[in-house]
C-alpha cells in the first residue's frame, strides 16, 4: 500500500489522555476498540511513524485501520508496506480536511458538483473517526470511497 502521511498535532489523543506519544500497546487497543481485530497486525512505533504489518480481511478494513492509526494525536506517518489484503480492492481517495471544510463540499469536490448530499457515503466510510458530520477537524484524513453505480 505505501506510505500515507498524517498532521501528527490534529489526531484524537488516544483514551482522552495527554498530549504524548502513542505506544504501539496503545495503538493496539485503539485498533481493537474500533471494532477491528488486531490479532493479525503487528504494530511498531518509532517516534511519530508507525510500522504496520500482517493481515487485514479487505481493502476497506486496511484503510479504516491506517485512518484509525493515523488520526491519533502524535502519529505523523504510517507505513503499510508490510500489510497484506486477503481481498483487495481498489484504493479509495485520501483527503486531508482543512479549514472551512464541510463534508457537503468535500463530496461535492470529489463526486461533482449537486452531489453533496453523498456526504453521507463519507461519514459511513469514516467511523472512525467522524462521530458527528457536523464537527470534522482541519488535519484529519477521511476516506473517500468510490461511488456505487
């Protein structure tokens, strides 16, 4: 997959707590209380770039790992060149929110203009960590799937 970068000071802290680094523990229990298995994922943290490696099931679930991984307070890299997809899939776009945005002209942005009610398509392929549609923050990176015919 590769390497995707992140804004190390936008990410949630992780468990509500300081402003300090991410443990690869830490991390591992913030991939699990996303719903995701962690059994098959090895996680090693070198300052603000994170390793990723193993296994995930599909496409989706790899990329809602990184996200999960990447949107946390002090993460700035997160390499997958060691990640296996046992069913891969095309790769959906990466955006990085900046001030001002709303997730209406995000979609319209990538889906075409009077197609910002699809907004709804990128909160689902969000969670996490778009809880609320009306508060994303400048800094995160959201996943913009396809559309399906």
């Amino acid at each position: 997959m590769g390497l995707f970068k992140f804004i190390k000071d936008a990410g949630a802290k992780l468990f509500g707590g300081s402003a300090t680094a991410a443990t690869a523990e830490n991390l591992q229990k913030e991939v699990q209380q996303h719903g995701f298995d962690a059994t098959k994922l090895n996680i090693q943290v070198d300052g603000e770039k994170v390793k990723l490696s193993g296994q995930a099931m599909t496409q989706e679930e790899a990329e809602k790992i990184i996200l999960s991984l990447g949107n946390t307070f002090g993460v700035a890299e997160v390499d997958t060149a060691g990640l296996q997809v046992q069913k891969p899939a095309a790769e959906a776009t990466m955006y990085t929110v900046v001030k001002g945005d709303t997730l209406w002209g995000i979609a319209e942005k990538h889906y075409g203009k009077g197609q910002g009610a699809k907004y709804t398509e990128i909160v689902k392929a969000n969670s996490p960590p778009v809880k609320n549609p009306d508060m994303i923050q400048p800094g995160w990176v959201l996943r913009i799937p396809a559309l399906q015919a």
